[in-house]
C-alpha cells in the first residue's frame, strides 16, 4: 500500500500544539523558527503521538521525491532542507527514529531519491556510532591525587546508548599544530552534540507530550552468545535455527559463501592455509574443502553443531580430520573462538585465509578479532574476510556500518575492498514466508551484499 506524505496525513490534528509547531517549521524548512522553538533538550526528536513524524522526518518528507531538473530553484530548496536537517542533528535530532513506516529519516530519505540528505544521515550514524565507541571505551584520566582517583572509583560509569562497536581513543600530543588542534576541537563539539543525543532518549516527561510506540520488528531483543549457545539447534529445509526460531545460517546465503571463497582462495590455488570461524551448516567449509587445502582448521563452539559433524553423512568430523595430510592439519577446534584463538597463536598457526562467521556476537567481538588477532593469524600476504550482515536490515544501516568498519580496519593497519554483488531475493521479500518461515527475524532485506576483502596496508 503506498504512503500518504502529505503535510495533513502526518502531521495530525491530535498532535500537541508544541509537538506540531516543531513539525511544521521543520516541513517548511523554516530555519531560524526552528532553532527558535529547540530551546530545550529532546524537543528535536519530539513525535506525532500517532504518526511517529520526527521533524527529522518531515524536514525530509516536504521536498518529496526527488526530480530531474536541477533548476536554481530546486538547488535552493534543497539547501534549505540540508540547512533545516543540520540543525536538527546539532540539536540532538536521532538520526535513527523510526515513524509508524518503521522508516528512519534516512530511510524515507532514500525512498524519496534525495541522495544529498540521504547522505547528511549516514554521517550523522557514522559520527554516533564511533562516538559510542569512545564513550564506551573512555578513562577518565587521574589527577593525580588519591582522593581524586577514589572519588573517579565510586562513580557511576557513563550509560551506554545504540550499538556496541569497541572503543576508539583520541589523543593531543604536545606542540600538535592548527589541524591536530581543530580536529581536537571538532571531536569536543562532537561529544557535546552526543550528550545532548543521549539526553533526548532519557527526556523528561514534560518534554516527551505525548509517546509514539515504534512498530514491533518481530523480534525479542538481541541474541547473546552464552543464550545461543545453550540453545537447542534446528536443521530443517534449508535452514539452521536456535529454539527461539533465529535463522543461525540459511541456504540463501549460499552464493555469498561461492564469492566468498573465490576472493579467499583463487581459483587454482592448492595447498593454502586456511581457518573459518563458525562452522553453521557447513556451507563455506564445504568449499574450502574442495581447494585441496595443505591446513583446514574450524572453529566451532555449539554443542549440537559439534555432535552433527559426527553423524554418518557428515563431510567432516573425525575421519575428515584424518584424511589431512599430516597430523593435524586438518581440525576442528571445539570452543569459543576467544578461548581457541589465543592458543593457536601460541603454537604459531599462521593461514592464507581467513573467514569469520559467528552468530550471537555483536561488532565488538568482530573488530577485537580483526583488531588483537588478526595481525598474529594471517600472513602478509594473505586475505580476511567475514559475513557482512552489519546492519543489513535496512540500506542506511548497512552504509553506516559500511564507514565505521572501514574506519576500524584502517586503525587495524588493513584495507578493504567491497566487492558489490547481487542478492536474489525470490523468497526471502516477506518476513515469516518463503524462506523466512519458520524464522523469527528477516535479518536480511536488501538486493545488494557487499564482501569485504580485507589485506594489510602495504
């Protein structure tokens, strides 16, 4: 069914007087009215109670699909409504609200075909989610004094809001220049504009009006990796699933997997070394297998997962492991890859490729191994690559998370390369059928993947 963006159908005749006023100067892209009426934290993500509209939103929505003409008049108004977004993002505006579309404005913005703010959103996302990552891997630092340092103690660690992607430090060495000093600056500002940001998700009653409750995504919270694994696993037409109904891997993703290992391991390239994290239903292994590796190491931490290698019909297990070509070389390692890991870079394992593919994990857990243990597992001249299904729920997320992993990867010492490819999605359009049935959560929706090929700087 397609969506009424009118001014009257989003903007409704219920909504508090204060709500509205905000809504309509931001519709308008009336600027100065705007920051007149944002005196107090929260009020640039308030919401129509029935709507969901953010000014955010309707900011975006008033200059409806984009055109092809480019006339100064069109230019200027569409400066106006970058004028009016940017504004509303200094002032706490949530880059990531939904409305009753379970649209973000960035969503709506890319299906309006207005690129220009579409873009002002992925930079906002950007600049919050590595400013988390400071805030969650920030130190106070000490004054010195004991008293200071106990005080520092006992205090209530900061809250942490949105995704969790590692830490990231700053720091201003003495006699730093004008640009070192100006980036300083910027970073301050960054985190003033982020304090705001998480006062408007913890706002006072007063200021809220009225709550919008965002529609449901079908899904009860996040999965944790000590829940999954102690979850009882499904293999069935396709799919593997926990007993909550999450899709751990399906078949669907079995050309990703293909392209995967054609960049991991080129054609003709017998006797690499190699190591996938999270064996799942196998898929990738399979082709791994099929290289004529000289060193096939696995890790795999669930239980049932570890008992299906086993069975008769199984391509691995104990007697794969002994058809390697030496002891050992070809193994499945049974654990938490964070305990296996440390003990493979003590005995000096070393691959030509990598592949990580874990379920239950956050990116945390991704950018501490391409981080801490990469630069010990993969040789100088070898590839890593991992599942890319950051944020692949919706195109704005997945641009998002598309900067920050490379901005990590680069602080890792590692470049990468996105390779686009196409996603056939015949059966997999609606969540609960075709392929989803029986799945909880459609984790993926869109019909472009990018793999990462990721190699050292240098």
């Amino acid at each position: 069914m397609a969506i009424d963006d009118s001014i009257s159908a989003r903007i409704t005749s219920s909504c508090p007087q204060t709500t509205a006023e905000i809504l309509k100067a931001a519709w308008n892209h009336d600027v100065a009215q705007v920051s007149k009426l944002l005196d107090e934290p929260g009020k640039a993500s308030l919401q129509d109670p029935l709507t969901g509209e953010t000014p955010l939103h309707a900011a975006v929505r008033s200059c409806g699909p984009a055109g092809s003409s480019s006339s100064p008049e069109d230019e200027s108004a569409l400066e106006q409504a970058k004028a009016t977004v940017s504004e509303l993002l200094l002032w706490g505006g949530i880059w990531n609200d939904v409305d009753n579309h379970n649209e973000t404005p960035g969503c709506l913005a890319h299906r309006l075909g207005q690129i220009a703010l579409y873009n002002l959103f992925v930079e906002a996302g950007v600049r919050a989610e590595m400013l988390f990552g400071v805030l969650d891997g920030y130190e106070a630092l000490s004054s010195g004094s004991e008293a200071d340092d106990e005080d520092m103690a006992e205090a209530d660690e900061p809250a942490h809001v949105g995704v969790d992607i590692g830490g990231m430090t700053a720091e201003l060495e003495d006699g730093a220049d004008a640009p070192d000093l100006v980036a300083a600056n910027q970073l301050a500002a960054d985190f003033v504009a982020m304090d705001e940001e998480m006062e408007v998700q913890e706002q006072p009653q007063e200021v809220q009006e009225a709550s919008f409750v965002p529609p449901s995504s079908g899904a009860d919270g996040e999965v944790k990796s000590e829940r999954y694994l102690q979850s009882k696993l499904t293999y069935s037409d396709g799919k593997l699933v926990d007993d909550d109904g999450n899709g751990v891997m399906m078949a669907w993703e079995t050309d990703i997997m293909r392209r995967s290992v054609d960049v991991l391991v080129p054609e003709n390239a017998p006797g690499k070394r190699i190591l996938n994290i999270g064996f799942g239903m196998g898929i990738i292994d399979s082709m791994f297998a099929e290289t004529k590796p000289a060193r096939h190491h696995v890790i795999e931490a669930h239980e049932e997962v570890l008992a299906h290698l086993e069975e008769p019909d199984s391509k691995f297990g104990t007697k794969w492991e002994a058809s390697g070509p030496e002891e050992g070389a070809y193994k499945i390692h049974q654990g938490r890859w964070q305990d296996v890991v440390p003990t493979l870079l003590e005995k000096g394992e070393v691959y030509d490729a990598v592949y990580f593919d874990t379920f239950g994990e956050d990116y945390s857990q991704l950018k501490m191994f391409f981080t801490e243990y990469i630069p010990g597992l993969l040789e100088s001249d070898g590839v890593f690559g991992f599942f890319n299904g950051l944020g692949a729920d919706r195109p704005i997320c997945y641009d998002v998370y598309t900067r920050v992993v490379e901005m990590h990867l680069s602080d890792a010492g590692m470049d990468v390369e996105w390779k686009e490819i196409d996603v056939d999605l015949k059966g997999l359009e609606e969540a609960g059928k075709g392929e989803w049935e029986g799945v909880k959560r459609r984790y993926w929706t869109l019909d472009k993947y990018r793999l990462p090929v990721c190699t050292f700087l240098g």
